[in-house]
C-alpha cells in the first residue's frame, strides 16, 4: 500500500521519468509492476544503508497502529502461519 500511496503523491515525477524514456504512462502498467517500478525508483540512487531502511519502513506498520490488529506481514497471525508453513515444508 506505501508504494502505491508513493505513486499517486509522486505520481507527475514518476510519470515525466517514464515518459522521457518512452515508457508506457505510469498507471498503465499493472499493480504488481508499478509496485517495484516505484521501489526501484525511490532506492536507484540509494546507499545500501538506506535501502534496507527503505525496506524496513515498507514492511512496518503505520505509526500509531496497533500490529496486532492490522492485517499484513508483521501481524503475529501471519507470522505465526508464515513460520507453520515454513517448518511443515521440511517435513
């Protein structure tokens, strides 16, 4: 969700970088590839330092949310299922 909140407020940056490269206009593209369109974009120039920050904060709740009410990857219900999935892949 982050990424494409990024889209929409950078979205005549985004836009103007892709037409001057004769890309496709921005929301053209499908969700999946304008998410890592606006990844790429937001980390190409980055330190590496930075761009585990940057991933970091895509992955951490909003800032006054309660985790364990949002439905996401930091939620102790998805973790829980993401580890049960994991160790029954091992047999």
């Amino acid at each position: 969700m982050k990424l494409l909140v990024t889209a929409v407020e950078n979205r005549h940056l985004l836009d103007g970088f892709l037409a001057a490269r004769g890309a496709p206009p921005l929301f053209s593209m499908p969700v999946g590839r304008l998410c890592n369109f606006v990844r790429w974009f937001c980390v190409r120039e980055a330190s590496e330092e930075d761009r585990r920050k940057f991933e970091a904060d895509l992955f951490r709740p909003p800032p006054g949310s309660d985790p364990s009410t949002w439905a996401g990857p930091w939620a102790p219900e998805a973790e829980t299922a993401a580890l049960a999935s994991l160790a029954s892949s091992f047999g």
